[in-house]
C-alpha cells in the first residue's frame, strides 16, 4: 500500500494536492474568504477598470466585498503607481468577463488567478527541497511541512483581495525554488530556472514602491547564481540581469505619484518621528518645520478619514516637502532610542501575518463585523505567539545565519561543491531584506500597516527555515549541495 501510494504520488504533487484542497475551500466555497478593504483597494481597481457598486454602503474595513462593478466606457482614471499587480488583475478581469459577467466583477476571480499561480510555486517549491528520485519518507514529512507553512490562511486569504501582498508571496516561492533548484541542476536546460527566477524578481521588485530596495538583495542572491554558473552566456546574462533589476527598483520608487508619495510621508512622520517624541513640535522646529504639525502626532491617513487632508495647501506646501527619506534617516539615527523603540514597535508586529484590523468574510456570511478567520491558521498563530518581539532578536538570528552559511561557504570551496554558493547568497540576501524590511517599513510609514509592510520579514525566515529543515532532515546541512545523503 505504502509503496503504490510512492509510485503515484509525489512529495510535490501531495503537496500541491493538499494546499488546493484547503487554500481552494477557503478561497472559492461559500460563504468566501479574503481580507477587507482598508482604503488601499483604491489604488488598484479604478485603473483596471473595477468599481464599488455601491459607494454609500461599501464595506471598508468590516467585511469582505465579493462583487464589484466592471466600467463599459472610457475609463479617466489613472495610475497612482507602477505595479506589476496589474497584470494579475487585469488577468482576472478578462476571465470574469468570460466566465461570468461583463458588468460585475466577482472577487474569486482574483482569488483564481492567484491560485494558479501559487499552485505551481506549491509544487516548485516542494521539488526543490525533497529529494525527487528516491521519494523517502523524509520527503512526504518536508512536504506535510511546506503545506503547514505556506497553506496558512493568515498568507492566502490575500488571494480574496486587491492588496499587492499576493505577487510578493508567490513571488518568492518561486524565487526560492528556482535557486534550489539552480543548485541541484535539476534541469537539464538550467534556462528554464534562470528564467522563472528573474521574472519572479522583477514581479516582487515592482510590485509596490516599498520593495523597491529589495533590488539590492536580489543582486546579492543573483551573486550565487554566478558563482556556479561561469559559461560565456551566463557571465554575459546574469550582471545584466543585475542592472535590470536594479532599474526597475529606481523605476518603481520614481514612477510613483505624488499623491501616494504624500501619503507614505504623511504617515512616515505622523505615525513614525512624532510617535514616540514627547515634545513633536520641538523636534520639527529645530529641523525646520513649524511646531504645529506636532499637533498631528498619531494621525493615520485613510481614504475615509484622516485629521487634515493631504491635499491641503498647508501639508502640500509647507509641511511634506519640508523633509524626506533622508531625513526621516537622519533624525532616526540622532535619536538612536526613539529609532530603537520604533524597530521595536515593528518587532512584536514580525509575525503578525493575518492583518487583524479588517474583517475576513462577507456581511451575507452572519459573521461579526472584523471577524477573523481561525481555518488552517496555526503556523502563523504559533510563529506569533512564541517569537520574540524585539528587534534585537531578529538582529542577531540574521547575523547567526550570515556567519553560519560563510563557514558552510568556506566548507563547500574545500570540498570543491561551490553549487552550495547559490543557497549561501540566497541566505544571506533574505537576511538582508529582513533587516532592510524593517528599517524601510518604520522609515517610510511609521507603524502603518505593519502586518502589510513587514510581510517580507516572515516570508523571507520562513523560506530559509524551510531549507534549513530540509537540510537537517536528508543529513547535508554542512554539505547543502550534495541530494538525499541519508
């Protein structure tokens, strides 16, 4: 029985079986799932042609929207950002219009398209750390494992909705198994890889104006990929890949509007440089800003509510251009403690995965306003509860892993496995989007949104956890490049 079920079945396709299953009854069986609007929606449905049917009663914040309006004419709105998003919505779009309707646009079709996708990194990803030819029992144990994390609702109930965190989540599966899978040349043609790598790359990097520095660790982990791979092509391919990568991140950050530039700079010091100052307008006389916009500390911006418009001459003309990025960065680093209680703030929101001021069904549902989704939550509830909230922590565990996989490095270049280089720069590329994601997060939006702004942070720890477990499991984590020695 055991061995007929290894014959048919396959670590990746038990995985990718099972997280259809429980991501396809959260997704798609009635009463749905997803997250609620938080204003963000906006940004994102207008310039793909999707309306609040009915403006006076959309639920923001309390619960799900499944259907929405599709335009039939021109449509004058433009875009308050370059997104890669787009084309997943747009995808979405063309297939309610040929499934369903060419009036009303129903959310699940945006669900769909993100399902699909995930499916097939479901799968990648389990190749990439089972040992595909022997099929052990280990493998099946690493693919039980991969569900458990990556089937968690608190990441897929994203699909059900307009936020951009579904791009970054898919994204990264297949950045992560392209690498692996780069390693072990699983591929006679490693092109393939090469390819799925780059465009999931660009996908993350553009997808919203906050990964735009994720560019600069992607050119790190890309340094693995030419440690092995030296032929005239690849030495050609992958620094020019480099450079595209780079450009879309400058192009992300400049491509923005002012509009939603505003905002981020609004919230940056309302809910990040005055937050935690006892005396605001003190700390924006002296860097040249009128103490009264200390009157605005802890104002939170939304498309609902918001203390003083962003588009006031007040804010537009003498309070958000009077200071920037830098120097939000240099007052952090002249209050070395009010920048350390704020990376802190950030720390205890790490895990905080399933975004917990909106609601997770629909009003037709029965469930209370904000009602929170518990289904397949346990990975996320667990990583929360148990992992420390201090930035310190996730400071050292970064430099732990960094030192751990230079001496694995210094180990694979004695041993002549130099294929180890990929999972080693890829380590040590994901640290540095931990630690970047953090400062980056706190910088340009205080403590906005944080479950949103610091998913980078459980994404890029739970896939180097993943590796590790897979590592420990087959009996090479000191030898990461050598398959199934156990």
């Amino acid at each position: 029985m055991i061995e007929k079920f290894r014959k048919n079945i396959s670590p990746p396709l038990l995985a990718c079986v099972l997280a259809a299953v429980i991501v396809g009854y959260l997704l798609f069986v009635s009463p749905i799932n997803g997250y609620a609007d938080n204003g963000d929606f906006a940004r994102v449905i207008y310039i793909n042609g999707i309306y609040p049917l009915d403006t006076k009663n959309y639920q923001y914040t309390t619960y799900l929207t499944q259907h929405y309006g599709l335009f039939k004419y021109y449509n004058e709105h433009i875009a308050m950002l370059f997104s890669s998003q787009g084309i997943f919505v747009r995808t979405a779009v063309l297939l309610n219009k040929l499934f369903y309707s060419k009036t009303v646009f129903d959310i699940r079709f945006m669900g769909l398209v993100y399902y699909v996708f995930y499916l097939g990194a479901i799968y990648l990803l389990t190749l990439a750390v089972t040992n595909s030819n022997k099929r052990k029992n280990v493998d099946y144990v690493i693919a039980l494992i991969v569900v458990f994390m990556f089937a968690d609702s608190s990441l897929t109930l994203y699909f059900n909705s307009f936020f951009a965190e579904p791009v970054m989540i898919i994204a990264m599966m297949y950045i992560t198994a392209s690498l692996l899978l780069l390693m072990k040349k699983h591929f006679a043609r490693s092109w393939y890889m090469l390819a799925v790598y780059f465009l999931a790359s660009l996908a993350l990097v553009t997808v919203k104006q906050q990964n735009a520095p994720l560019a600069l660790s992607l050119v790190v982990v890309t340094i693995g990929i030419y440690f092995v791979y030296r032929n005239k092509l690849s030495r050609l391919l992958i620094p020019i890949s480099c450079l595209i990568l780079l450009g879309s991140g400058i192009a992300t950050y400049v491509m923005i509007t002012d509009q939603f530039s505003n905002i981020n700079s609004y919230q940056s010091m309302t809910r990040g440089v005055m937050l935690k100052e006892q005396d605001p307008g003190n700390s924006l006389e002296k860097g040249g800003i009128s103490r009264q916009y200390g009157l605005l500390k802890g104002d939170i911006y939304t498309q609902t509510y918001a203390a003083t418009s962003i588009k006031s001459k007040n804010i537009t003309k003498d309070f958000i251009p009077k200071y920037n990025f830098a120097w939000i960065l240099k007052y952090y680093l002249t209050h070395e403690q009010q920048f350390n209680e704020m990376l802190d703030v950030a720390a205890r929101d790490g895990y905080l995965v399933q975004i917990k001021a909106v609601g997770d069904f629909t009003k037709k549902s029965g469930a209370k306003p904000h009602q929170q989704v518990q289904y397949f939550t346990l990975y996320g509830a667990m990583m929360k509860a148990f992992f420390p909230k201090k930035f310190a922590f996730y400071m050292t565990l970064c430099v732990v892993l960094v030192a751990l996989y230079i001496v694995i490095f210094v180990i694979s270049v004695k041993s002549n496995e130099m294929e180890s280089a990929i999972k080693v720069f890829m380590v040590i590329g994901y640290t540095t989007m931990v630690i970047g994601t953090f400062i980056t997060a706190v910088v340009g939006d205080g403590d906005a949104d944080l479950a949103k702004h610091l998913l980078m942070v459980p994404l890029s720890l739970n896939l180097i956890f993943l590796q590790i477990i897979s590592d420990v499991l087959h009996h090479n984590f000191w030898h990461p490049s050598r398959e199934g020695e156990y």
